[in-house]
C-alpha cells in the first residue's frame, strides 16, 4: 500500500470514528433532557422476526402504525398498534385473531373494506406469534392515557371520556 492510500484509509477511519462517538454523544443528551419515546418491544429477537414476516405477509401496515411506520399510499383510520401491548392481554389478541368476525369483538364504524379482517384463516401458531407480538409492544406508563385516548378516538370517531 502506497503511503497516500494509507492516510487516506485513516483519515476514513478517524471520521468513523468521530462521528460514532459525537452520536452516542447525541443519544445520551437528548435522554437526558426528553423524556424519549414512550413505545417499546419486549419481545425477543426470534419473536420479532417471526412476526416481522407475519405483518409483512398480511399486510398489517397498509391499515396500521406499527412503530410509527405505516404504508403511506394508505390513509385507512385504523388504530396504531403501537403500546396495544399495555392496552390489550395477549389472551384477548389471540381470541380476537381468530375470531371469523372481529367486529363482533371491536364494532367498527368504517366500511367493510377498512375494517378489520378476520385471521381465523391463519395456522393457530401464527395467530399465536401475533398475539405475543402484540401483547409485547408496550407503552411507558406517561404515555398510557394519552394511548388509550388516542386508540378509543380512532375506533369510535368519538371524544374520549375517561372513567
Ligand atoms: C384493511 C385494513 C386492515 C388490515 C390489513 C389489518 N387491520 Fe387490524 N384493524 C383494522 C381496523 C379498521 C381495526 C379497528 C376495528 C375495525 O374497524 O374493524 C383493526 C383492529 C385491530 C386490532 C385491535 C385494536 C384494538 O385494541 O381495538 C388489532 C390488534 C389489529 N387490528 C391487528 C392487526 C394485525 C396484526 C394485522 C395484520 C395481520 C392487521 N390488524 C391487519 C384494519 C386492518
């Protein structure tokens, strides 16, 4: 290696470098003075993949959020499955998936081609990643009413009161 290329290689190298470090450096302030992002998975990496795959396959993002993100040729008033986690048993998503009619479980008030659809077609172990995935994706607890809020308004079209 010629000596030019040997500089230019650790200059790359120190610019990596600094720029890694000024991020960290970023990240580590910004927690410090914002209370950060209140939604988080606790599921395990194998769970996340298997039902990373799932959502693709079946499209949940075309209605949903599901960690801010959803398919933006959409505008489909779902609720955002982001903290249904703390809102929801994974008992309840279950049942709900396979439910042959889900909104004998959460009435909708859109048209039937928005609404919610059935999952009971699906092998019990899918429904059951989907279930565990969802029960995992959690909201810190500041966040929690003003996710409940934001989920009852999605759903019924209506001004949440609370209890
Ligand atoms: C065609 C749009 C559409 C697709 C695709 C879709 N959903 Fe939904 N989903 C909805 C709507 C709308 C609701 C609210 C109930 C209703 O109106 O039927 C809902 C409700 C839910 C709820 C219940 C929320 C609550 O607590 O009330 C969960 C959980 C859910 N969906 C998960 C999923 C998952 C997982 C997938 C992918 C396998 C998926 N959805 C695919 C439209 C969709």
């Amino acid at each position: 290696m010629k000596k030019g290329e040997k500089l230019i290689f650790a200059l790359i190298g120190l610019i990596a470098v600094v720029s890694v470090v000024y991020q960290g450096w970023q990240v580590a302030n910004v927690t410090e003075e914002d209370p950060g992002i209140p939604y988080y998975s606790t599921a395990s990496n194998e769970l996340s993949d298997k039902a990373g795959k799932l959502i693709r396959k079946h499209s949940c993002r075309e209605c949903h959020k599901i960690f801010f993100l959803n398919d933006l040729t959409q505008n489909v008033p779902s609720p955002s499955l982001d903290g249904i986690g703390s809102l929801r048993t994974e008992e309840w998503l279950y049942n709900y998936f396979s439910a042959e009619n889900p909104q004998e479980i959460v009435p909708s008030r859109l048209k039937q081609r928005f609404q919610m659809p059935s999952l009971a077609h699906l092998p019990e172990e899918d429904r059951r990643v989907l279930a565990a995935y969802m029960a995992s994706l959690k909201v810190e607890d500041w966040y929690l009413e003003e996710t409940r809020k934001a989920a009852y308004e999605k759903r019924t079209g209506k001004e949440y009161q609370p209890e």
